[in-house]
C-alpha cells in the first residue's frame, strides 16, 4: 500500500538502488577534489591491509630492535644518512631502539585507520538505534532516551576517554579498548540526528500510510524509514571517521591509547617529540599521514555529503545549464550584430 502511494506521488524519488548508486558515483566522481581524496583512502587502506607483505617484501618488521645502527654516543641517534635510508630501511629506523620505521608506519595504518573505522560503526549502530526507537516509541521513551542521550553528548570525550583508558588492566588489548572507548561515548550526535530526520519522515504520507496499513513500528523502520536515513547517516559518519583518528592519535600521544610495542602514529609522536632536530623523519613521518589521512577522510566527507544531497546536485546542474546557455546566446548576438553591420551599407547603397 505505502510503495503504491509513493509511487503515486513522487515517481522521480524512487529510483531503484541500482540507480541511486549510479547517480551517487556519477555525482562522486565530477567533484575533483572528492576522487582524489577517494584515490587517497583507498591507497591508505591498501596499504594498511598489505602491511605484512609490503614489510616481507623490505625484510623487516616492526618490533625487531636493530642496536648496531644506533649511535649511543651521541644519544641513540641513528646511524648513517636522512636517519638510516638504506636498501634494509626504506625510511630509516627508529632513535634508540633502531627499529624499522617503514614496517611501523604500515603497522601503523592498521591500528589508527581500524580503530576510526571500527568506532565509527560502534557509533552509527548506537545512535541508529537510539535516535529511531526514541522517535517511534511514547511520550516516555522518547524523554527518556533523549535525556540519556543529552548526557553522552555533554560528556567531555577525552577526559572520559583518560579516566576509563587508566583504570582498565593493560592486560586488555589496547586497540581494541580505544575502540571501544570512543564508540561507545561519542555516539549521542548521530543519535540526534537521527532522532530528528526520523520525525520528519514519520510525516510523509508515505509512512502514514504503511502505519495505517497495520505494519508494526520495526518493520515500518525497516522498510521506510532506514532508507531515508541513509543519506544523513552516511554523511555524518564520513565525519566522524577523521575525528577518530585524531583522537586515537591524541590519546596515544598522551600515553593512555595504544601501547608498545604495537605501533601507532599517535604513540610515534609520542616518542618523537624529543627527536625533532637530530631524526626529523621520526617525527615528520607519522605526522605527514596522520595530515594526509585526516584531510583525504574530510575532503571525501564533504564530498559524500554533496553527492548525497540532490538540492546542492540541482543546483549544479542549474548552474551548469545557465551557463552552457549563455554561451549559444553569446554567440547568435554575436552573429546578428555581424549581419546588421554587413547589411547596412548595402541597405544605403540601394538606397
């Protein structure tokens, strides 16, 4: 009964999801800045995926120490030039321990970009869930829900994360707590998003009528509403992916996220930030890609936010018409103008 309402109102709307792909990619790819930085997280996740045979493939690994290429006279310096590049060492080793940079930059990857990805579905699946079960229940649930939910979003995400992080054994994998700190703490925005579009569509006829239809509240979520709240649960979450890579960047650099050996690029500025001037790369490397990482994730967020918005779609394609228009009208003005002026001598002449 709702898909023939819909398809009785608004027939352009619903385009198969084949189609809607189609269009997205379509709309993804035209903005430059949005396919480069698609380009750039796909190489960043390659890598972190392939970290165990790029490093096979160099010969080394990231928690072997290498004391013959460190100058302990001069403080654990490495030896040899740029930090000791050499055919062994891609990128040099690291000050002190003389272990491999390249195989812990990769390694690295693994842990930052697993940690964002994994908290940000932890994230999604809370606050979908919570943002829709407060926008369909009563009065009471809702009040409930949402209280609950103003609560996390006051919470100070890394003071909070700094208490749990130190009172948990360091038994506990580490990754995996970060994880599961910032997922479980951060997810009361997504929530309210969610809360709020679910209100908006539970107004369209539509859902209406898959109400009156007899359809119970899940299915109607399911069926309804869940599409609908795609494009504004995948945008935000296209946010969110960089703002947790800071913040496991930041809670590593001050000591409570990940631990040695397990690498990290938060827990490698943390020991760079003594090296600066005698092993520059140590501390230039990892905050080289977590900058990378982070402006790809938000350039390609902005990106998927403008694909995913057909007003800002229309409103390219409006612009693009006007002036694909202007251009023919330019040139018949152009041209009449030409003839008016060739013409009126003649007209004289005759005359």
């Amino acid at each position: 009964m709702s898909e023939a309402l819909v398809a009785t109102q608004a027939p352009e709307a619903l385009a198969p999801g084949a189609s809607g792909a189609r269009q997205f990619w379509r709309r993804l790819r035209v903005q430059r800045a949005a396919a480069v930085a698609a380009g750039v997280v796909a190489l960043l996740v390659l890598v972190a995926l392939a970290a165990p045979l790029l490093t096979a493939l160099e010969g080394q690994d990231p928690t072997t120490y290498h004391p013959a290429l460190i100058d302990s006279a001069r403080g654990g310096v490495p030896t040899g030039s740029l930090g000791g590049i050499s055919a062994d060492h891609w990128l040099g080793v690291e000050p002190q321990t003389g272990r491999d940079l390249f195989a812990r930059l990769v390694y690295g990857a693994r842990v930052s970009l697993g940690v964002a990805f994994a908290a940000t579905v932890i994230q999604v699946l809370l606050g979908l869930v919570v943002g829709v079960t407060a926008a369909l229940g009563g009065r009471w649930i809702d009040q409930l829900l949402s209280r609950i939910t103003d609560i996390f979003v006051a919470l100070p995400l890394m003071i909070m994360s700094l208490a749990l992080l130190a009172i948990v054994p360091q038994s506990f994998p580490r990754p995996v707590l970060v994880t599961l700190v910032i997922g479980f703490i951060s997810w009361g925005t997504i929530a309210k998003i969610v809360r709020a579009q679910t209100l908006t569509l539970k107004g369209l006829d539509y859902v209406a009528a898959a109400r009156l239809s007899g359809w119970g509240a899940w299915r109607v979520a399911r069926r309804e509403l869940l599409p609908g709240l795609a494009a504004p649960v995948i945008t935000y979450a296209s946010i969110l992916i960089p703002v947790n890579i800071s913040v496991e960047a930041a809670l590593s650099f001050l000591g409570v996220g990940v631990k040695p050996p397990t690498p990290s690029w938060g827990q490698m500025l943390t020991a760079a930030d003594v090296w600066y001037q005698a092993a520059p790369q140590y501390l230039l490397l990892p905050a080289g890609a977590l900058f990378v990482t982070v402006l790809a994730m938000t350039v390609l967020g902005d990106g998927v936010r403008t694909a995913l918005d057909p007003r800002a779609a229309s409103r390219l394609g409006v612009g693009t018409g006007r002036r694909r228009a202007a251009k023919p009208t330019a040139t018949a003005s152009a041209t009449a103008t030409a003839t008016a002026k060739t013409t009126a001598p003649a007209k004289e002449e005759s005359a």
